[in-house]
C-alpha cells in the first residue's frame, strides 16, 4: 500500500520513483561510511551534528574523498575493453 502511495507522490510531483529509491541507498551508504570509525575506513562522524555553515567545505571534502571510489556503469564489460 505504501509503495503505491509513493509511486502516487512521485507522479504528482514529476520525481523518478526509481531515482529516488536510489537516492534513497547513497544517502545510508554516505551515512554509514560518516558513521563508521575512521580506523575501518569511515569518517567516524556524529550524523546529528550539523556541519552549519562549513556545509560546502563538508561537501568538497566528502566528494574529493569519494571520487577515486566512483565507478560508471556500463551495459557490457566489452565496452570498457573497447575504449
């Protein structure tokens, strides 16, 4: 029934219901890896403080941490052989 009262909300306001569900696992990916200690490669973060105004340098730092882990996705592995 909930899933139905989603799929209602993303129609009426033009949202990916797909896209927000992924949204949805980065967001507990991010939260998980701020949660984890720093010795089991988090960031050992409290996530119920907020970073305030150093919110854009918080971003920047968390993006150029997680850059080199990004990965494209791809129909085929022979895609990535062929460039």
């Amino acid at each position: 029934h909930s899933r139905v009262l989603h799929g209602e909300w993303c129609q009426r306001n033009f949202v990916s219901g797909r896209s927000l569900g992924r949204a949805y696992h980065v967001r507990q990916q991010l939260r998980s890896t701020c949660l984890r200690p720093a010795e089991k490669n988090g960031l050992g973060m409290d996530v119920n403080i907020t970073c305030g105004k150093d919110r854009e340098s918080f971003l920047k730092c968390a993006a150029a941490g997680l850059f080199l882990q990004v990965a494209s996705r791809t129909k085929a592995e022979t895609e990535i052989d062929s460039r």
